[in-house]
C-alpha cells in the first residue's frame, strides 16, 4: 500500500486513478462518474475494462483503486469489498420515433413484441423476464447483449424495443432519434464503487465517492 501511495503521488504532485469497469456498464454513467477527475490538472485516469470477477481479482492485488459495477458483491473475512451506491435508476423500453405510434402497454400488450435485452446474467433481465411472465406475455427476443453500447447501437436499427436505463442512450433521448417507449418502474439498475479495505484510500477517490 505504501508503494501505491507513492506512485500516486508522481513528481510534480501528479496523481494516477487507476478504474476498473465491467464491460456491460453505461459509458454515460462512467464518463459522469469520472468527469471531475478528467477535469482536473495533474491527473491521469487509466481505465480498464472486463468481467466482474477478472476485475474483483485486480483490485484484490491493487492494481485498480476502484471498480465499477452495475451490481453489488458479497463481502467476506477474506475479501471486505464495499459497495458503495452511486445511483438508481428506473429502466425503460426505447425505441425509434415510430414506436410511440403504437398502442402498448407494459407488459399486458407486450405479446410478440420484439425486444432487445441484456443477456441472462443482468438482474434488470430477470426481473424483466418475472413481469413478463406473470403477466403471460412472451415478447419476441430478437438480441440478447451483455454491451450496453452495443445494446444502444441495435435499439438505433428500428427493429426492436431494448431495455435500458435512460442514463445509456442519452444522447439519442435528447436527440431525438430515439424515444421512451415504455418506462417500467419496478426495476430499476444500480450502480456501485467497489473499493477494498484499504489503510490509505486514494485522496481523489475519496472525492468522487462523497459528492
């Protein structure tokens, strides 16, 4: 810990993040998360992208400071992980601009409708797939994706209703090119700071945690 404390602390006062991010994480959430630190003089933010457990496995050994998630992790004697809550959001159905044309309510109408969704693994899919099925609707599965980029991009095509928090497809909200079909309150997506324990923790995280 002492030899990360000095290399964060660079000739010159420089500072080096060091951030994990797992790969099916909003780029809009992270470039916010990260935006006073891109900001600041004198620091440089390196930024690394992965699974969950490839990641959990490189802040164990210190090589991120912080790691973020979409999902909390369990902590133990071993590994005292802290998942710190950043933000919640509800998620929503978007689509292009020709989708608020049609008649759909959420889920009761959602028979055949084809839909783009995160892949099996997301719990913003299995509360998504609990709905559905109470309701007896079987919506069409035209993608499952684990990339929320590329989950962003397929939602883009016109063909498919994906399932996404707001905060993914910002740009195209505000542009217009995409719409908010059907927002679904009852689930929502969380995102987290995961730290470790830590005797020193880095002066600019701490920053960014407590805002």
């Amino acid at each position: 810990e002492l030899v990360d404390v000095m290399q964060n602390r660079q000739r010159g006062g420089r500072q080096v993040l060091r951030v994990g991010a797992v790969a099916t994480l909003s780029r809009n959430f992270q470039l916010e998360f990260l935006k006073p630190a891109l900001h600041r003089p004198g620091v440089e933010v390196v930024i690394r992208s992965g699974a969950l457990r490839e990641l959990l496995a490189a802040l164990h050994a210190h090589e991120i400071d912080v790691l973020l998630s979409n999902q909390a992790v369990r902590r133990d004697a071993e590994r005292p992980w802290h998942s710190h809550l950043l933000a919640e959001q509800p998620v929503s159905l978007v689509g292009v601009p020709a989708w608020k044309k049609k008649k759909l309510r959420f889920p009761a109408d959602f028979r055949d409708v084809p839909v783009i969704l995160p892949s099996m693994e997301s719990n913003t899919r299995a509360a998504f797939d609990r709905l559905t099925a109470a309701a007896g609707a079987r919506p069409r599965i035209m993608a499952e994706v684990d990339d929320m980029a590329m989950l962003r991009l397929l939602a883009r095509e016109g063909e498919g209703l994906a399932l996404v928090p707001p905060v993914v497809v910002q740009d195209e909200l505000s542009s217009g090119s995409l719409v908010e079909r059907c927002s679904i309150p009852q689930i929502s997506e969380r995102f987290y700071a995961i730290t470790g324990q830590r005797r020193f923790m880095h002066p600019l995280l701490k920053t960014l945690l407590t805002r």
